[in-house]
C-alpha cells in the first residue's frame, strides 16, 4: 500500500514538473505609461535550466539568471540601459509575467503561447 501511495505521489510531482514547462515561443503586451509594448519570450527548459530571449523595443536580448522557484521561474533581461527582473509563471497555454522596472513598479501582464 506504501509502494501504491509512494507512486501516485511520483506521478504527480512529474506531472507537476511538465505542466510547469516554459520552453515555447510566448508573445504579449505590457501596458506602459507611453502605450502599448510587445514582447516575445523565447523560452527552453533543459536538464532543469531555463535559457532563451525576450524580445522588445531594444531588440532581441538573451535571459540570464535564470533559476526555478517551485512552479515559477525568475530571469532578468538586460538592455544595457536597466536590468528587469522578471518572475513567470505558466498556466495552461498561458505565461503570466511580472516585470520589476527600474523604479521598483512591478508590471504584471499575460503571454501567450504560439505557434512561432
């Protein structure tokens, strides 16, 4: 009965694990003071690190301190300008996105997932 239990419990942490997966092509838009910004997240989980490019205004830039934090993950996008961390979380075909700005606002919007 132990051994049941122990496994029912392993599928679902592996579930869990898969349903938290970023890696795909993400695109949204952020609400600024100026109007509206698109972005584009280009996301890959590998071996348990995330890698990939968030692409702006500024062009496309690569993600970098990138780290897991349960289901959610946190980089930062440098512009060379100012650096944003972010915090994102997926959720079926949808990544929600919080993005610290340099005055210390927090920006929170929805990406989702597509094809390209």
């Amino acid at each position: 009965m132990k051994v049941l239990k122990l496994g029912m419990l392993l599928v679902l942490l592996v579930s869990a694990v898969f349903a938290a997966d970023p890696s795909g092509v993400w695109k949204g838009t952020v609400t600024a003071d100026d109007g509206p910004i698109d972005v584009v997240y280009k996301l890959k989980l590998e071996g348990g690190q995330l890698t990939g490019t968030a692409t702006g205004p500024q062009g496309e830039m690569t993600i970098t301190e990138a780290k897991a934090e349960g289901a959610a993950f946190r980089f930062t996008v440098d512009t060379g300008d100012a650096r944003y961390p972010h915090r994102i979380a997926v959720s079926g075909e949808q990544l929600n996105v919080q993005v610290e700005l340099p005055d210390g606002r927090v920006v929170e919007f929805v990406a989702q997932k597509s094809a390209s």
